[in-house]
C-alpha cells in the first residue's frame, strides 16, 4: 500500500535543509570556507602521518580520465588512492568509446557501476559538467580549460604552511588569467586569502569567476601592471603563457606576456619573505627566470608534493 503523505514526511520543516554534502569537486565553488579549512586540515595530518589512512579506502576504485597529458596529477591521484588502500583505472580518453562517439554522458553512467569515484583532465568544462550530472558517483575535476581546483587545494596546504593563518595573506598572481587562477580565487577567498592579478589587457580572468570570489568577501584587485601586483604580497605565482590546448596562440603570448615574467627584480618588490610559486611544468626563460624558480623563495616543490597530501584528504571526504 502506498504511504500516506504524511507518514512520508520525515524532515521538520522548521529546521532549514542542512547544507547538501559535496559530492563533485568541479571548479572549487562547491566548497565553502569551513570546508576548505577541514580539508587543509585533514591534509596536513595526513601528511604528518602518511601511513595512518592506508585501509580508508579499501576496495574502492578510482577512474581516471586524461585528454591531456600529466605528470603530477595523475602520479599524485594514483600514489594518494594506493595509499589509501584503493585502486585506480587510468583511462586515455582517445582509447575509450568515447574517443569514437559515446557521449560523456552514457561514459559518466556506465563508469558510476563500477567504481567509486571518476577523475577527469579533459578541454571544455562543459564535457566535465555534463559527465558529472550523469554520473552517481563522486567527479573530481583534474583540470579543464576553464579550472584547477584540485592544485588550488595543493597550494593553500603550501601558503599554510609557510604562513599559518590564511586570512589575510596577500598572493600576487602575475599572468594568465587561466583555469589555474580561476580555482586559486575561488577556494582561497573562502579562506581570507587576497589576491592581486596582474595580466596582459585581454587576458583578465573570467569575470564571472572573479564576481564569484570577491562574494566570499575577500578582495581581488586586477591590474595590468605586475609591479602593483606584486607589491608587498606574502606569495607571487605564475603559470604557463601557453596553457594545453592554446598552442596556437604560443607566438603571440610570448609577446604579448614578455612583461609579467617573474625576475629576481619583480620579486624583491614582494615582502623579503615572499614565496615563489607555481603549479608546474614551467618554462624557464619565459614566465619565470631559472633564478627565481630555483632560488631560495621557491616553493614549488613543496606545492608538487602537496598535490599528494591534499588530494588524499579530497579522497577520503568525497569516496571514504
Ligand atoms: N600541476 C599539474 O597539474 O601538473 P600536471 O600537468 O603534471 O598534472
Ligand atoms: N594552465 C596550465 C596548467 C597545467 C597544470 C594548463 O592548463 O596547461
């Protein structure tokens, strides 16, 4: 017999509907501030004691979906699940059906029967969206042209533990206003991180992005002039001219962005314990000189193996 409507009703309506629990990690909007903060925090007790997770997901698989090449990203992914005690499929996009016509959809479906979670690098952040609304199981975003988070995460563990309290530190962004940036503005505001990003005219970021951090209330200041930018921040970060998929444009960039290279000059108008950063792979002698990434204010390292830490804690909120 069909319940009667009111044996149904199982949530007083007084109370508000709790916050729904994340279950896809696309852009970084999906975050909040005390979820960014519990996040770091799970990932810096993980990276204290890395073997204490190693059964927190046993049996569970990972399926992860490159377009793109990585190096990074997908040796983290694969390294962080092994160590939690789980298992990865690692899928180039082109040896799928995918690559012959399946629709990102029916794949989002398919994969959500057999494993736990799907990880995806791919072009469009449409296809991404699109794989995420069809799958029933947890989507992580490894970077699409449009976002970043999962090294936004990465480098907030890294200006934490350089600086202790995120609020208030000031990060230079000098560049392109790219998928790098975009996920950087969206988690680190939530957390009083404040930005300044300077960019070639034309290269701003999306200004839907920015409108959308500086909601979190943290300031984002754009400017074209890197010096501005840069001016007594805590952190300069870079990134690539030419992101993947925008290899065409390489010519024009390294004109166009010859003057947001980050030089030993650019940095000491920074605080004299700034940090350099960078989600790599660089190009010494383009956006950075070698001076700078390899010098004593680097910490680029330190952001690459944080990738490990981070995404681990990632894991273990959204599959465990
Ligand atoms: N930073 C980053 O995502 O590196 P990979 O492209 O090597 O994964
Ligand atoms: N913006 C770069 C980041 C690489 C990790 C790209 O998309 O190629």
């Amino acid at each position: 017999m069909p319940a009667s409507p009111a044996s149904m009703t199982c949530v007083d309506e007084a109370e508000p509907a709790p916050k729904p629990r994340v279950k896809h990690l696309l852009t970084g909007a999906e975050l909040d501030g005390a979820a960014v903060k519990d996040l770091l925090e799970l990932s810096r007790q993980m990276k204290i004691h890395r073997g204490a997770w190693s059964g927190a997901l046993a049996g569970k698989t990972l399926a992860m979906i490159f377009a793109k090449p990585s190096t990074r990203t997908r040796v983290s992914f694969e390294v962080g699940m092994k160590e939690l005690g789980g298992y990865t499929v690692v899928l180039n996009a082109r040896d799928m059906q995918l690559g012959r016509g399946e629709t990102i959809e029916d794949t989002g479906a398919v994969l959500s029967r057999y494993v736990a979670g799907v990880a995806v690098r791919t072009f469009a952040h449409a296809e991404l969206e699109a794989l995420a609304a069809a799958s029933t199981v947890p989507v992580i975003n490894m970077l699409t042209d449009s976002f970043h988070p999962c090294q936004a995460l990465a480098d907030l563990l890294t200006l934490a533990e350089r600086f202790g309290s995120l609020e208030g530190v000031e990060v230079a962004y000098v560049g392109d206003g790219n998928n790098v940036l975009h996920s950087l503005l969206l988690l680190g505001t939530t957390v009083g991180v404040r930005f300044r990003v300077a960019t070639p005219p034309g290269f701003e970021p999306d200004p839907a992005v920015v409108q959308a951090a500086r909601r979190n209330g943290s300031e984002v200041v754009l400017t074209h002039s890197a010096e501005e930018a840069v001016a007594g921040a805590h952190a300069v970060y870079t990134d690539v001219w030419t992101s993947m998929g925008w290899e065409d444009e390489r010519e024009t960039r390294l004109k166009v962005f010859q003057p947001y290279q980050v030089t030993p000059q650019l940095m000491a108008a920074a605080r004299p314990d700034a940090v350099f950063m960078h989600c790599l792979p660089a190009h010494r002698g383009e956006e950075v000189t070698a001076e700078v990434i390899d010098g004593p204010q680097s910490v680029v390292w330190d952001q690459a193996e944080n990738r490990l830490h981070a995404q681990k804690a990632l894991l273990l909120r959204l599959l465990g």
